[in-house]
DNA sequence: CTTCTTGCAAATAGTTTGCATATAG
DNA sequence: CTATATGCAAACTATTTGCAAGAAG
C-alpha cells in the first residue's frame, strides 16, 4: 500500500466524501465526479473507493440496500436507514456503556469466537416523520418525498 | 396474498429451507431443488423465496456478503457470520435484557423515529476456531478448509 | 524510465422480468 | 375455465477486470 501514487481523482473522491454525511453509492460518488472530471469512468471510482476502504480512509456502510454506501467518516459509529425514504444517516450514541458488552452477552452462548459486531437501526428519519404527520392532517393531498 | 395457489416447487422450497440451518443463498436453494425438480428454474427459486419473504415465512439475512441469504426461521434470533469460511450462524442469546433498550437508548439522541435495529456479529466459527489451532502447531503444514 | 492510475469497454454475479405453456382451484 | 405458477431466455443492476494510453515519482 505504500506504492500508492497521487492522483486527483482520487484527492477529488476523498474530498467529497468528507463533505457529505449522507454516505454515498459509487453512483453517486460518480455523478458528482463527473462535474470536475468529465471523463471519469465508474472503474476509477470503484477502484478508488476499495482502496481507500483497503488503507481506512473510508467505511463500507453495511446496509440491506441493493448497493453498497461509503462513508468518509471512519471513527466509530452506528447507522439508521429509513425505510421511508431510504437515506442512510449518522447515529452518534452517547450511553456506549449498554453496548460495551455486547460480544461477550453473545459469545456465552456461542461455540467461537466473536470478534465484533454491526448494529444497523432502521425506522422513519426526521422529514419523513413530519411528511407523515402533514399527510395525516391532509389527508386528501398527495404523497411527496 | 390470499390468491396464492398451491406448487409442489414452492412447498418443496419450505421444506428445504426449514432443514438448513446455515442459511442458503438462492443459488444453494436451486442446485438443491434440482435434485428433484431438475428443469426448475432459477427464477421460480427467487420468485418464491420473495414470496416467502413477502409472507413472513421465511426472511433475509442481513449479512455483508455479496448475495442474500434466507432463513427459513423467522423466530426472532441474531445472526453471526465467519470472516474465515463465510458460514453465517444462528446466534441464541439467553441475555436478552440487555439488547432491550437499545431502540430507545438510541434515540435518545437522534432526532427522528428508531423501529427496529439489526445486529450482526463476526469473527471465527468454531471450526476455523479449531483449523487456526491447528495451523499455529504445525506451522508447515498447507491451509485446509 | 518504471510503476501506478486512468478511461473505456467488455465481463461477471446476482436478481428480475416478459412471455407462452402448464397446473391448481 | 380462470388465475396463478413455471421454465426459459433475455434484461437489468451493481461491480470487477483486461488493456492500452496517460500521469506521477
């Protein structure tokens, strides 16, 4: 990994995963890629967002999405997809303690040996609560997301 | 759903499902149907296994794998998956007090509505467990799975 | 110069779908 | 009969890869 050599798309794709929180598709990444880099093509932007997962710079969000999400923030975390509107959003809990022994509780009753663990929370994120709390008001408008 | 009819194709799916512990992939699911349905087609495999989903008689794991596994079980229960040999586990945990309040613990600061959450847990099954023992006495000898 | 990176296009893996035929009710 | 299910093949989506040309060190 220390053979790697500079370039600017690969600059142009850390920089915009630092500024979204959103945590991106490889589509996404290249849709936006394309507005500095016209000709960038998807191989470049997978080829760079693995290696960047490879060396830490950024995460795979595991999600039950069709497609992976990446994201630039690599401290310790938990994620939330609403499965309203699909968005992929940061969780930052303060009580970790009721987390901490969450590997041991399970590794008692389990004949290996448990090493970690993802949590994924899911539910309706703060727009969609209030999309869904208009509509009941309204109830002869219109679904919009 | 009421309109389903029954195929001998679908109740031998069920069937099949409810024997494995291991949670097959789609692609598992067909080459064993094979067996007895020779010409059955892979997308009457994944068109039943939605369908199960769809019913609740079975659901899909939420693993990181490239393909989807699906679980004839759908008791709730945790799933575990060995970053060795790729196995994906049931994980019974007898301290469930603890996993509780996870839901609200979460959303005490996230502004928005938490339903759910999905835990997984990694690391070694047993029998890599057992295999990486073995390599560390002798050393020389070739990695076997 | 040598190695790494890119753009492009073709390949791959997993999953879905349209359609005519077969089967359940 | 009518509606649902099947087999088959083609389509689709996300991702990976081979290769010749371009940029970095």
């Amino acid at each position: 990994m220390s053979n790697m050599k500079y370039s600017r798309q690969r600059k142009a794709i850390i920089d915009f995963l630092a500024t979204r929180t959103d945590h991106p598709t490889a589509d996404i990444v290249y849709i936006n890629m394309r507005k500095e880099f016209p000709k960038i093509s998807l191989g470049t932007v997978y080829r760079n967002l693995s290696l960047l997962v490879e060396i830490g710079e950024a995460i795979k969000v595991p999600c039950n999405d069709e497609a992976e999400h990446f994201d630039g923030c690599t401290l310790k975390h938990y994620h939330f997809q609403c499965n309203r509107c699909g968005a992929v959003l940061d969780l930052h809990i303060s009580d970790m303690d009721s987390l901490q022994d969450l590997n041991k509780i399970a590794n008692a009753d389990f004949d290996g040996n448990i090493e970690g663990n993802s949590i994924f929370f899911y539910g309706k994120c703060r727009n969609c609560v209030k999309e869904l709390e208009k509509k009941s008001k309204v109830k002869n408008e219109d679904q919009k997301i």
